[in-house]
C-alpha cells in the first residue's frame, strides 16, 4: 500500500510539472507559414525554439485561414498569433500586442515591359489590383471586407501569394501586392521570374511584427517579450531572418 502511494504521488507530482499547452493560430501566409501535407515555415521554426528554451509551455500549432481566424478566435481554438498586427482586423478583440520583434514590408509587383517605370505603381486607378483573400493592405486601409474593396477597387482576390505571381505574369491582374519575404522565397526556387517582373521601390506597408495573445490568457505577454529577447540575445533564428530579408527590432 505504501508502494502504491509513493508510486502515485510522483505520478500526480508529475502531472503538476507537466508543460500546459498553447495552442497558437497558424495560416497560410509564406514564408511565414507553409500549408501543406506538413505545415512548415518560419512560424513553425520558431514555435519549436520557443519550445527548446522552456519547459513551462507547450506552444503547438493550430490550422486555421486568413479569413477564418478571427471566429476560431472567438470559438477559443487558439490563444495566440505570431508574425500578426492589431490593425489586421483585431481592433476591439482581447488582444495584447507582444514588442516587435522582426520588420519586413509589402511591395508592389506587375509584369515587366519597356514602357513601365517605377510611376506606373503612382496611381491604382484603371488597374487590376491583385491580393489574397483575407489579407490586409495598406491601399485599401487595412480592410479585408469584400464589400469594401469591391466598391472601391478593381481587385482580384487569390488564394495564396504563388496565385497573385502567376495571374500578374500571365496578364491576368495589373498591380499585385506581395510581402518582400515572399519575393526572396520565389525568387530562390524561380530566379527566371525576377527578369519578368517590375518590383516597386515604395513599400505598401512595413511590418513590424509582434505576436497577438488572448487577454486574460494562460501566458502573460511579459513571459512572451522574455521569450523574444532570449531568442534575440542567442541569435536563435537569425539564419531566417537573413534569408528572407527580414530585420530585427532593436
């Protein structure tokens, strides 16, 4: 009997340090997140890094989409959203914003010609704007409603960044708006595209990415910003932020 009861309370005191699970939204959104068979991307990456240099959380990824992650938000499928920023749509939702931890941007791309110079991204009046379904940009203030950008804009809407390329390289769509990470990736797997395409100099928007967590919620935005600098100070993933373009907040 004393056996038993040695044997169950290191059991129930194992349980006690057992990590408590957070589950974190991930959305197609390359680099940053591949769907796939197997969700990769640098989230992903990071996720784990965040998993390796603690043992009080277990961050774990939960699929959701561009569009459809504000109603999981509500439905409670996850707490937490990274590479995110409150002016994509989370204005008025329980949210606290992490520090800033990486910048990139969204450029302007259309197929290239002879005729076209960096004017032709001046005005988007008479062009086929070209985005991805649930994304926010700067031209269209931050807006996501398909009402909106249909009263107000001449816009096709895909499916992923790969999609907005190829409907600007088969003359589908005039202006697409793609994030300068993204660009790197193609370019790396497609470097015969980069000569058939006019990439803007002006940004549509620059990043400053933070990490969104649900308030009140099991981990505390101080316990992530200590995360954040950890990973800063060991240059844990600076291999990804060079590779992709992107640079760190100091």
């Amino acid at each position: 009997m004393r056996a038993f009861l040695l044997c169950f309370s290191f059991v129930m005191s194992s349980c006690s340090w057992a990590a408590e699970e957070i589950r974190i939204g991930v959305y197609d959104f390359p680099p940053y997140v591949f769907m796939s068979d197997k969700v990769s991307g640098i989230t992903i990456e990071m996720i784990a890094k965040m998993n390796q240099l603690q043992n009080d959380y277990e961050f774990v990824a939960v699929p959701t989409t561009s569009r459809r992650r504000y109603s999981d938000f509500k439905k409670n499928k996850f707490d937490v959203l990274m590479f995110e920023s409150k002016k994509w749509g989370w204005e008025g939702y329980p949210v606290v914003a992490s520090k800033p931890f990486v910048s990139g941007g969204e450029l302007y791309v259309t197929k290239a010609d002879k005729q076209k110079t960096q004017a032709y991204f001046n005005h988007f009046e008479q062009k086929v704007m070209v985005g991805v379904l649930g994304y926010h940009y700067q031209f269209a203030n931050f807006s996501a409603d398909l009402d909106y950008l249909d009263k107000h804009f001449n816009i096709i809407q895909t499916d992923s960044q790969k999609r907005s390329i190829e409907l600007i390289l088969n003359n589908r769509g005039d202006i697409a708006v793609l994030s300068k990470a993204y660009l790197n990736y193609h370019f790396s797997n497609s470097p015969e595209d980069k000569a058939k395409l006019l990439i803007s100099d002006k940004f549509d928007q620059i990043y400053r990415h933070t990490i969104l967590i649900r308030q009140p919620s099991k981990i505390t935005i101080e316990y992530v910003n200590n995360l954040l600098e950890q990973m800063k100070r060991k240059a844990s993933l600076d291999f990804l932020w060079q590779q992709y373009g992107l640079e760190v907040i100091h």
